[in-house]
C-alpha cells in the first residue's frame, strides 16, 4: 500500500531553488534510507514534508495516505501520522518537558476522537517510553531541549516519535554526533518503532547507522535530485568510494 | 495644556504632609525630565499634571480576593499609605523577629540624591519595617499588602526598612493594587543585609492600569550573603522601579529577576545600578518582558565594578517579546569595570515570536494558538520559576498565566 508519495517536488528559498525535482514513493512497511552530502537538500525535504513555510513550494505534489500533504498544517500531518525527528532539535526554555509531551500527545489522541491522557495515565507511558531509549527521568523535568546534551536531545527525539506513534516517521540525521553506545540505543529505539503497518525515511549522513537499521531502500540525493537509488548495499558502495564519486558528476548523469 | 513642572513642584508639596527638609530638596531637583539620562524614554509629565491630594487612610478598604491570601504567617497592610492595624495580623511573632509599621519605630533622617527619594524623605506618611535578628531563620513569608483606594491625583509616600542581621533568613512577599483611578504611590525601601544573610523578597506589583508608581528598592550586601529579589511588573499607566544594589563585602551573590507585561498604554521601567565593591561577587540580572497594543519597556542595567572588586562575575540578560507592531522597548546596559579579571556578560533581545520554536511545537502537533501561548508562557515561566517560596510562585504562575490568557 502506497503511504507516501512524492512526485516532481520542488521547493526553495527566496527564489533559491533547493529541491529540484524529487520524485519518491514509499510503501507501507518499507524502511527507505536518504544519503548525501551536506548542501544536497536533505533536511529541507524533510522540513517541506512537515510543513515548515520558511520554504516554498513550487512544483509538484505529495500525497500521504490519499490526502494532499501539502494542503495540511504542520500540527494536521502529524495528528495524520508524518512525524518528523528534527536534525537540529530546538530549545524551548521554559517550557516542561512533561507538559510538552503531554500536549502533544493530546493534540493526537484527541484529533483521533480518543480522550486525553490525565497526568497520571500519560506517566505510566513515558516511563515505558523512556526506558526503551534510556533516557533519564530527570530530563523529563527540564525545559524542552535545554541543557540537554546532542545525545539526549536525538534521544527525546525518538522518546516523541515513540509516543506520538506515528505512521510515517522522517528521521533526519538522528545519528549524526552520536557515540557508538547512543546510536545502538537510537536505532535499537526506531528498530523496535518498527511494523508492518508503518514507514520509515532515514536520512543520515554516514552509513554506519545502516549497520543498525538495516534499510529496504538507499537513495541518493545530491543538488536537489535523487541521483540515484539501490538496495542496501547501495550505501556500502557508497561508503566505499565516498561522497566524490557522486560530487565528480559521474552519477549525474546516469 | 502642561503645568509648568516647578508649578507642579509646588501643588504637589502643598498637598502633602512635610517632615525632614519640608521638600526644599526636592523643590531643588524638580521632576525629571527627558532630558536627564536616568529618564530617557519615561517621561512623568503625566504624573506633574495630576491634581494632587494627600491620600487618606480608608476603613472601608479591605484584602479581599488578594494575592498570597493562601499563606500563613504575619501579615502587614498599609491602605492609602497608612498602616491599617485592622488588616495587618503581627500575632506570634517568634523571638528575634520585628515586623511593625515604621511611623511606630524611631526613623532617622535619610539623604536622597534623586528627586522622588527627595519626595519620599520630605513627606512619606508610613511604611514597613522588617527586622530578624542575627541568627534568626525565619521561615515564614512575611507578606507586606499596599493597597490604593484613593482617586485621581490621591499620591502617598511610602518608606518601608527591611534589616536582616548576621546569618540570618527571611522571606518577603509585597503585593501593590489598587482601585481603578490614577492614584500616585512614591515608595522607598531600604534594605539592608548583613554577613552572611539570606532574603528572598518578592514583588508582585499589579497596580492599577490608571496609577502612577515610582518605586526605590536602596539594597546594600555584607560579606557572602544571598539576595534575589523578584519584581513581577504587571500594573500601572507608569512604573517605575529604581533599584539599587550594593554588593559591599566579598562572596555576595545577588539576583535581580523581573518580568513585565505591559500592555494598553502601561510603560514599566526597570532602572538598576548595581555596585561591585568587593571581590569574589556574584550579580545576575535576568528581566524577560512581554509587551502588547501600545505598551512601553524601559530596561535600563548598570553595573559599576569598582576598583578592587576583582573576580567579580555579573550577567545580565533582558529579553523582550512583542505582541504588537506598536509595542516598543528601549534596553540600555551599561558596564562599567575598573577591576582585573572580572567575567561581565550581558545580552538583550527584542523580537516576536521565534519561528523555529512555533514549528517545533506545530510538529509536535500543537495547533499555532496553543504553541503561541505555550511560548509566551514560557517566556514568563522562565523567570517565575526563579522563586524559590513554592506557594508564592505557583500563585504568581497562575496570576501571570491569566493575565496573559485576557490580554
Ligand atoms: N533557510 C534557508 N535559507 C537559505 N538557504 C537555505 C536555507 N535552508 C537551506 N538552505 C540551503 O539549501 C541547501 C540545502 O540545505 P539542507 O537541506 O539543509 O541540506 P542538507 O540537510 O542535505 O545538509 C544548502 O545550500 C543550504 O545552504
Ligand atoms: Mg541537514
């Protein structure tokens, strides 16, 4: 079953055009993995597909379970199901943490017609939550992000994925600035997310954390396009010849 | 048509009552002007032409539906200016603990080198007077009501003396409100805390929209004692707070920590000296506001660290949201650093709401309305979470929280 489909995107900045053309479709079941270099367009992808309106969109469609994605505000497609773990998480000081999750997750339950979560309901599904990505209470408590480490914050990415269970999830570069132990805990984390019924988007820069979560689908993107696609040992060829065998212009044509 | 401002002097000086120099000082000084740097952006000609009257005290008056109304302990009320032994509730003191009105205290004559101290000194009617003796930890708030029931023109002055002694502790809560008219309070606290003293003083000043507030805090610091003082702005057509610190003995960490939510037409004006004598100090300023419609912000930081004061480690940060494209704010800080090795850092922001941050809570599937006030909650959370006395905070949480909900 088709979850995602993108055809022909095309978006940009101020009259700067980031995103060239992409076309991607993406199964119900499917893990599919995005590599490129820094500059090739991969977080504004993934910033377009949740809605950020700092970019424009020109051409093209993308259509998420039978409904036109981009008509739909940023909360909408996520109560739908497109979740997206930020590359650069934002710190809200603040803001609690506990009562961030906990809107968020009501903002979903209710959109679905299920009552909210008191506190004391939505406790005991943190505390499972936080336990799969071993994260520690205590950052429940802190101000969304603050203070937190890189490791903590790609972790309480994937404690709102785990919570917000989503259908979709676009994971842009959570592993970057991990250690080995946290990117183990992060993909054991999205590994367990996993179903038949949900999707996942990986977008990462090394292919280490392929090693870990073990894709269906490897594309890559460079300048805006999707240069070429494979299966997973299309990242492995990748790792091999580095990132300059696709920057040299030999993939670009083909 | 604006009265002349020495006319003002004047009619204000004949309403009041006199004590000291009878207001030839102040007489001296005039209101101040636009043109003195002290008061740049906040100009009182509103309050010069005002029609003057001496405030009254009022039986009637009375401390229904007031702020820390929860919490038990002494309690002392001044209505209009003057001490109300009606409302106030001083039963049980324990031992080392003086919490009285001032007029019943003998009062020493006091300098003033600005025109409201001036003001105040010449002719305030009452005030508090807070004393715990050395040794002496107090847990208790002691909470402080001044409540304005007068009219137009109804102007009082106040004097409040808070000492704590050596190695002591205590914990003061201040609430200012008022009826709905443009009623003038010119307050004065002095407050002094010796070696080693730990004070939490909170003001909740929620004055009337139409009133004009000046208000003095004169703070000087012994040798490694804490102070945070916590002024949570939300009243007044003008407020002003003159707050004054001097860190005058080493190991010293002081904390000024504001916020203020002006909106309609209200201007609120935070001017703080802050005096690094000794080294080895802490000072920390943080002052967040939220400004709405029309409103104005005066953030104006000074920190002079003296010759002497090395290590010295003062921050300060202002941070400013706008609600409104007619909202201003004028930050001004201002170092100054004759001593070695000092860490001074100090940063303002003015802006509206940050995009990323809304993103960041729409993706999280909160709609904009809710990730807008979860934001500007935040902004003033940051600052109301720095109230160590829990109920007084959870309180000034909800307060805030629906203040800004009405707007
Ligand atoms: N807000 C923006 N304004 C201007 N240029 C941008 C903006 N965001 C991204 N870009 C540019 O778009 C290109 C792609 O950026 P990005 O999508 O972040 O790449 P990646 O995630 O693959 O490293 C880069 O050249 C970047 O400088
Ligand atoms: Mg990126």
């Amino acid at each position: 079953m088709k979850m995602l489909e993108i055809k022909n995107l095309k978006a940009g900045v101020e009259g700067k055009e980031i995103l060239k053309g992409i076309d991607l479709t993406i199964n119900a079941g499917e893990v599919h993995a995005i590599m490129g270099p820094n500059g090739s367009g991969k977080s504004t992808l993934a910033q377009v597909l949740a809605g950020r309106d700092a970019f424009d969109v020109g051409e093209g469609s993308v259509t998420f379970n039978g409904q036109d994605l981009l008509e739909l505000a940023p909360e909408v497609r996520v109560r739908e199901g497109l979740f997206l773990a930020f590359q650069y998480p934002v710190e809200i000081p603040g803001v609690n943490t506990t009562y961030f999750l906990r809107a968020a997750v009501n903002a979903v339950r209710e959109h679905h017609g299920e009552a909210a979560l008191n506190a004391v309901d939505f406790l005991k599904l943190m505390r499972q939550k936080i336990n799969l990505l071993e994260l520690d209470e205590s950052l429940l408590k802190r101000s969304v992000n603050e203070g937190f480490s890189g490791g903590e914050k790609k972790r309480a990415e994937i404690l709102q994925m785990a919570l917000l269970n989503p259908a979709m999830a676009v994971l842009d570069e959570t592993d970057s600035g991990l250690d080995i132990d946290a990117l183990k805990v992060v993909a054991n984390g999205v590994n367990t997310l996993k179903r038949a019924d949900n999707a996942q988007l990986i977008i990462t820069h090394y292919q280490r954390l392929l090693d870990y979560i073990v894709p269906d689908f490897v594309h890559v993107l460079y300048d805006g396009r999707i240069v070429k696609s494979g299966g997973k040992e299309l990242a492995l060829e990748l790792e091999e010849k580095g990132y300059d065998w696709i920057t040299s212009g030999e993939l670009q044509t083909a | 048509m604006v009265a002349p401002a020495n006319n003002a002097v004047d009619r204000l000086l004949a309403a009041l009552p006199k004590r000291g120099d009878g207001g030839a000082r102040f007489a001296e000084l005039g209101f101040p002007t636009t043109r003195d740097e002290d008061w740049r952006f906040t100009s009182v000609a509103p309050i010069a032409e005002l029609e003057f009257t001496a405030a009254t005290g009022d039986a009637a008056a009375n401390l229904e539906a007031s702020v820390f109304s929860e919490i038990d302990g002494p309690q002392l009320v001044f209505v209009n200016g003057h001490y109300s032994s009606e409302l106030s509730d001083l039963d049980e003191l324990p031992d080392g603990v003086e919490i009285s009105n001032l007029a019943a205290a003998v009062f020493k004559p006091c300098e003033a080198d600005d025109a409201f101290g001036a003001l105040n000194a010449a002719s305030f009617t009452d005030g508090a007077r807070v004393c715990v003796a050395e040794g002496v930890c107090f847990k208790t708030p002691i909470r402080i009501y001044y409540l304005s029931t007068g009219g137009d023109g109804a102007t009082a002055n106040i004097r409040n003396h808070i000492t704590l002694g050596p190695n002591s502790k205590a914990t003061i809560l201040e609430s200012w409100t008022g009826a709905d008219s443009a009623y003038f309070n010119n307050a004065i606290t002095e407050l002094s805390a010796g070696d080693n003293a730990h004070l939490e003083h909170v003001k909740f000043q929620n004055e009337s929209p139409a009133a004009f507030h000046v208000a003095g805090l004169h703070a000087t610091m012994g040798r490694d004692c804490r102070v945070a003082h916590h002024s949570i702005a939300l009243g007044g057509r003008i407020a002003r707070n003159n707050i004054r610190a001097r860190l005058d003995g080493t190991g010293i960490e002081a904390m000024l920590n504001g916020l203020y939510l002006p909106h309609g037409k209200q201007l609120i004006d935070h001017h703080m000296v802050v005096d690094h004598l000794q080294p080895h100090c802490e000072s920390h300023e943080y002052f967040n506001g939220i400004l709405d419609d029309h409103a104005r912000a005066v953030f104006h930081g000074r920190i002079h660290v003296h010759k002497g004061a090395d290590k010295t480690d003062a921050k300060q940060t202002n941070k400013n949201l706008l609600l409104s494209d007619n909202a201003t704010v004028n930050t001004k800080p201002q170092l100054e650093i004759y001593a070695d090795d000092v860490k001074c850092t100090h940063g303002a922001t003015i802006g509206q709401m940050n995009a990323e941050q809304i993103f960041y809570l729409r993706a999280r599937g909160l709609d904009e309305d809710a990730a807008h006030r979860m934001i500007m909650h935040a902004f003033a959370g940051e600052i109301i979470a720095r109230i160590g006395c829990e109920p007084a905070r959870e309180e000034l949480d909800r307060l805030v929280w629906d203040r800004l909900e009405d707007k």
